[in-house]
C-alpha cells in the first residue's frame, strides 16, 4: 500500500457512492435508498462525493510523487477531521450526514489515506 493506491481506493469509494446516489440505489432521498432510513444520500451529498472521488483519482494519476504525498496527507487529515467534527453536528454545510454509516466510512478512507502515505517507501526522505 502506498499514497497512489490509497488515493485510488478512496477516489473509486467516493465516485461510487455519487453513482448509486444518482442512479436510486442509495438515494437521492431516503425512498429511494435500498437502506431507507438508515443510509441514503441527497444530491448535495453526491455531487460533493463525484468532486472528491475525482479529485483523489487525478491527485493519485497525475500528480508527481512528493505533490502526491501532500495531497495525500492533506485529504486523509481532511476526511479524520471531517468525520470527528460530524459526531458533533450532522448538518455541516447543507449536507446531511447519516450517522454512523458515513462517519464510519469516512474516517476508514481518511486512516487508508494516511496510513498508504506512511508506507510510501523513502517516507522519511519525502522521495518514491
């Protein structure tokens, strides 16, 4: 595992999500997720998923290695951040999140994130 993989995994999670939210499988809205109430996705949610999942792939493909890695650090920061900040508000600019599920995922893709950018070899050195 290093940051490219990492970033690839968290990108193609986050893509599909937007694309069952789009397309009624978890959402949008709660009628039209397969889990109702429990984890369903609006369009704010799944337009802000498709920006990010894409983001984290072009980061993972296009960007040179020492970019890569900071980029790496800073969404995996981002996505623990985000996760923790969500158990003490779920409504974090107009977009619901459902609790546990999301937080969960998101603080899963955030540790991946980090922990690929400490595995990248000559992590110390800050060179692939």
């Amino acid at each position: 595992m290093n940051s490219k993989r990492a970033l690839i995994i968290a990108g193609t999670v986050f893509v599909l999500m937007a694309v069952f939210g789009f397309f009624e499988v978890l959402g949008p809205g709660a009628k039209n997720s397969i889990f109702g109430q429990g984890w369903w996705l609006d369009n704010a949610e799944n337009y802000s998923h498709l920006a990010f999942g894409l983001t984290f792939l072009a980061s993972a493909l296009f960007a040179a290695a020492p970019y890569r890695k900071g980029l790496a650090w800073t969404f995996g920061l981002a996505l623990v951040v985000f996760s923790i900040y969500s158990i003490i508000t779920y409504h974090i600019v107009h977009v619901n999140i459902e609790e546990p599920v999301e937080e969960v995922i998101y603080f899963a893709l955030g540790d991946l994130i980090l922990w690929g950018v400490t595995r990248d070899k000559k992590f110390l050195k800050g060179v692939e």
